[in-house]
C-alpha cells in the first residue's frame, strides 16, 4: 500500500476542490457552482452614432451653416441672376411658380444637361426677381459643394466633412433616407406653429450614396 503523507493528501484535495469547481460553506457541506456565461459584446455602429435621428428640420435643431460658408456648383445663397450666368450661361429653361412658406414667386433656371436647377426669389410675378434661394443637383450631375460632396459619394464623406449632422431613419423598400446641416436662422411659418432653420444643405440617399443634393433658403 501506498503511504502518503498529510501534506501531500492536502494538496491533491485542494487541487481536485479547485479544478471541479468545488467549495465549502461554513457548515462543511460541499456546494458546486457553475461559471457565469460571458455577457455578449454590444455591437454598435460608430457612423450612425454620429448622426443625429430626427424627423424634420425644426426638430433637428440650429446648425453650423451660413450663406457664406456653404455652396452648391459654386453658388451661394443670395447670389444674383448675373453671377449665376457668369458661372453657367443661359439656362435651358426658365419658369416661375409660387412659393411656400414664403408668400412669393420662384423664378427658376433649370441646366437640364448639367442636373441644376437653380430658383431665385420674386415677391409676385411683376416685381424685380432677387436672389438665390435654392440650388438643387442631380445625377448625373458631376456638380459638388464646397466641400466637395457630390451625387453618388457615400454617406461617410458627409460626415466627414460636416458637423451637426441630421438624418431619418433608413426607409424601407428602397434604403432611403435623408442627411442635411441646419444653419441657425430661425423661419416661423405664418399662421401656424411650424418653424424650420436655414439655409439647409440636404442630400437624399439610396443605400447610404448621394442620389440628390439640395442648398436652400427655403
């Protein structure tokens, strides 16, 4: 018979209490435990933390765009009829229709072959047309703004490039959802309690690339 001595049945006992999982409670009684099942990582999307999920325009809040610090094909809010021209020529088209919410005329400039369509406001029909109020791109245009955001680029480049990002939800069927920057004017529609902020540079996207861009004032 094999003798052993005390240490060594001490050690083989603490090492069987160990590796099975054993322990004693004050009463002597032997308990066995299972280990605790690891807690899944959350994954998380580090693109859409940075953009803010909102409804519309009002509910997006102020943002960091002015009429100076934001263009569309090289043109900015309140830019005239002759520095519009300059850029581009005679347009394709002209046409006019009225505005909402302003109570007034949009005379419009459509470059059908370049994707531009750019309005200028008129208080009515007979009095003189002013400035820009909207710029607006579409494919195939090759047409960017300032920071170089163009018609197929990817939702990462608005990020990027931009602060105080908004954006809805991704719609289904289609993937479509839409991205814009607030400036931090403030328009109270009349007779109502609807208020939006401006100028507003939006882009509509389908599976999250650049299918339309829009500067407005309106």
């Amino acid at each position: 018979m094999i003798q052993l001595n005390k240490g060594i049945i001490i050690a083989i006992v603490s090492a069987l209490i160990i590796g099975g999982g054993v322990y004693y409670s004050a009463n002597k009684e032997a308990k066995f435990t299972t280990p605790p099942a690891p807690t899944p990582s959350i994954q998380t999307n580090p693109l859409e933390e940075k953009i803010h999920i909102v409804n519309n325009n009002s509910e997006a809040g102020p943002g960091p765009l002015t009429k100076e610090n934001v263009s569309l094909a090289g043109i900015h809010i309140g830019d005239s009829q002759e520095q519009v021209f300059k850029l581009y020529g005679e347009p394709t088209k002209k046409e006019q229709f009225h505005s909402t919410p302003f109570h007034g005329w949009i005379h419009g400039w459509n470059y059908e072959e370049l994707g531009l369509f750019v309005s200028f406001y008129r208080k009515n029909e007979f009095e003189p047309i002013q400035g820009v109020v909207d710029v607006l791109v579409s494919a195939p245009s090759t047409l960017h703004t300032n920071t170089g955001i163009g018609i197929g680029d990817s939702i990462e480049k608005i990020v990027d490039n931009y602060d105080s990002v908004n954006g809805s939800k991704i719609h289904d069927p289609g993937n479509y959802r839409d991205i814009w920057i607030n400036g931090a004017n403030k328009f109270s529609i009349e007779n109502s309690n609807d208020f939006y902020y401006y100028p507003t540079l939006r882009a509509n996207l389908q599976n999250e690339h650049v299918i339309r861009i829009e500067l407005s004032n309106i």
